[in-house]
C-alpha cells in the first residue's frame, strides 16, 4: 500500500508541476489573420493609359512623345500628352485629357519650330502641367531657347481652361 501512495504522490506532483498553464475546457484562441490592405489604385489610371494606347488613331497627325497619368490630386488633369506634329516636326502641342473623357489641344509655340525636351519631362504638380521646350529664334535659326512652360488647368460645363505661364530659361 505504501508503494501505492508513493506513486500516486509522485504522479501528483508530477501533474501539478506539468499542468499549470492549462485551462481544460477553454478552447485556445486561434490568431485572427491581419487584413492585407491592396494598394490603392489610381482611378485615372485605366482611363489614361486608354488614351495614351488609341492615340495615333485618334490624332494622325501627330507622334506622341512623352505623357503623363494624372491622379486625384492633379485633377481636372487626367493625362498630359506632349506631341509632334508629323508633318512640320514641331513638338509643341499638348493633349490634356480632363473630367468625363473632355480633351483639349494647345499649341504652346505656334510660330516657332520646338523640340520637346526629353530629359526634362512632362510633370503634374496639383493641376500644373510642367514641361520643357527648346525654341527655334526665328531670327537667327542656329539659336535656341530653352523655355520652361507651366500651364494650370481647370474645368467648367464649357470644357478645359488653362492658363500658360512661360519662362525663358537663363544658362
């Protein structure tokens, strides 16, 4: 009998010193998974890239050269499309694709032969076109001028208004 109560001290304690933590009848929590959040999309994406991808269709006679995606926070400015004309060669015309599908064509130097200048890129800063341009001076078709246009855009019920701000870039 002895033997007995010395095992069943010894199973006692045991079970005391393994047992602690458990709770019997408590079901263990199961970690809830963290939402993965996606990455917000940029809604004038799809819509821009639309315009960007029938443009020659749209625009014969022009060769887009560089654009840019608007966003919520460049509107009206859904996409700015800087272009050459093909048949002069001057690349001095701007699409500006707005609220509703609207778009508008400017021509930033109508009599001066342009070369849009790639390195310095076309930009939206709020509803501010950026871009560059080097003029031809007609007086003297050798010389060239680096002109920096920022142009701010808005939109009413009779289209895209703009307003043209254009500096002469010193060297």
């Amino acid at each position: 009998m002895d033997k007995y109560k010395l095992c069943a001290a010894a199973l006692s304690a045991a079970l005391l010193v393994a047992l602690p933590g458990c709770t019997l009848g408590t079901p263990t929590p199961t970690p809830t998974p963290t939402p993965t959040v996606a990455p917000t999309s940029n809604p004038y994406e799809e819509e821009a890239e639309a315009f960007v991808e029938t443009f020659s269709q749209d625009h014969p006679g022009y060769e887009l050269l560089d654009y840019a995606v608007g966003s919520p926070d460049t509107a009206p400015i859904h996409a700015a499309v800087i272009a050459k004309d093909t048949e002069s060669g001057s690349s001095s015309t701007l699409f500006l694709l707005g609220d509703n599908g609207v778009t508008q064509q400017l021509e930033l130097a109508q009599d001066s032969y342009t070369v849009y200048r790639e390195e310095d890129g076309i930009t939206l800063n709020g509803n501010v076109v950026h871009l560059s341009l080097d003029l031809s001076i007609p007086a003297a078709a050798s010389l060239w001028e680096i002109h920096d246009y920022a142009i701010t855009v808005t939109q009413d019920e009779n289209g895209i208004q703009n307003t043209n701000q254009d500096t002469i870039r010193s060297e």
